[in-house]
C-alpha cells in the first residue's frame, strides 16, 4: 500500500520588498500554512504568477529550484497574454509578449546540488503610443498592453515527492539576464513531508517491540 504524505506548505510570510514573482500551489495564490495529502507517487502543481503589474519593456528571467534528493520539478508552459495586436505606431501586427520555459538542459543555470526549471518573460514594448506622422500623443491616448498584477505567467509545473523523511525547499529566484547570477529571492516554499498517521503508529509499535526484546 503506498504511503500518503502530509505536505505541509509554509510560503514565507514576509516576501522580499517589491517581489513581482510569487508561486502558488494548486492554483492557490498566497496559501500560507496549506496541507495537502498525496501518495508518494502523486504530484502538486505549481505555478508562477506576478504580484505586481509589469509595465516597462524589460525581461525577467527566473528559475525555479528544488533539492533533487526530496522532490522533482518537472513540466510547465507560458500561460502569460498573447500579445499580437495592430501597433499603429509601426504600422503592423506585432508581438508584445513572449515567454518560455525550459527544464534541466545544457545551459540551464541552477545552484549546486538542486534541480528544477528556468524561464523569461519578455515585453518587447511599453507605455503610451505616439502618432507617427505628428509624434504626438493620440486622442484618445494609445497604450501599448502591459501585464496586469495577478496574472499567472506559467503553469502546469508539477512537483513529485521522493522522501516523507525530509524536507524539500523550493526557492524562485530572479536571475541576471546577462550573467545569469541569483540576483534576489522572489518566493519559497517550504514542503514538510510526514509519514501518514497509520505508519506512524506501525513505526512506534515497532519500537516498542524493539524495546521489549
């Protein structure tokens, strides 16, 4: 029979000052103190949303890592906005949006000793739009889209469990995109694995017979 595991998920309740990048279990934004139940051969999903409007044209680069002895990272997909629209400005269609994610390949920039997935969000354009021909704003005034707070950037990266006999600590960093170092912690996500209650009671049997002999 497997044993099902008590998943104690503890997010930190003081997030890094002006963190955009958070994560949430089961689709469950900011749990604090969740416990979720699963067999050891079962999975969570995890997702990564941003908890404040992107706005400036930039490029966020994050990964997310787990240590590989307590639980695999895998899977996942941009889910962020589509964003091919008329720019008047250019005259053309164009693509404002673009995101990706990549598992533990060549290149994938992950601290010793963890494993887990990478990924870019990317706005190619920001702010108001001007009129080509007068290099004024237009009226009504013209924005290029931007990335609402709240918005879940990728999805569907599952998280599958080794060991009930320690904890898995998953940390979501934000990276250089240049140099690809740790520049700041956006999110963690303490996984406290317990034994369910009936092996706990076979394993004090078990010592108490130990202790007889």
């Amino acid at each position: 029979m497997k044993k099902l595991l008590v998943l104690v998920l503890i997010l930190s309740l003081a997030p890094i000052a002006g963190a955009a990048l958070q994560i949430s279990v089961n689709g469950e934004k900011n749990p604090v103190d969740s416990t979720i139940s699963i067999a050891m051969s079962d999975t969570i999903t995890l997702d990564i949303w941003t908890n404040t409007a992107i706005t400036a044209a930039s490029t966020t680069t994050w990964a997310l890592v787990v240590q590989p002895a307590t639980a695999i990272l895998t899977g996942g997909a941009y889910t962020g906005p589509l964003g091919t629209y008329y720019d008047p400005l250019y005259g053309a269609d164009v693509d404002n949006f673009k995101g990706v994610i990549y598992n533990n390949i060549d290149g994938l920039i992950i601290p010793t000793g963890e494993q887990g997935c990478q990924g870019t969000i990317t706005i190619w354009n920001s702010g108001e739009i001007m009129d080509p021909e007068t290099g004024e704003p237009y009226d009504p005034p013209q924005y290029y889209p931007t990335i609402a707070s709240g918005t879940v950037l990728f999805d569907n990266i599952t998280l599958h469990c080794e060991s009930w006999d320690a904890d898995a600590v998953i940390h979501l960093y934000r990276m250089s995109n240049t140099t690809g170092a740790i520049t700041s912690t956006q999110d963690t996500v303490i996984i406290h694995q317990i034994p369910e209650p009936a092996t706990m009671i076979l394993l004090c049997l078990g010592g108490l017979l130990l202790r007889k002999k």
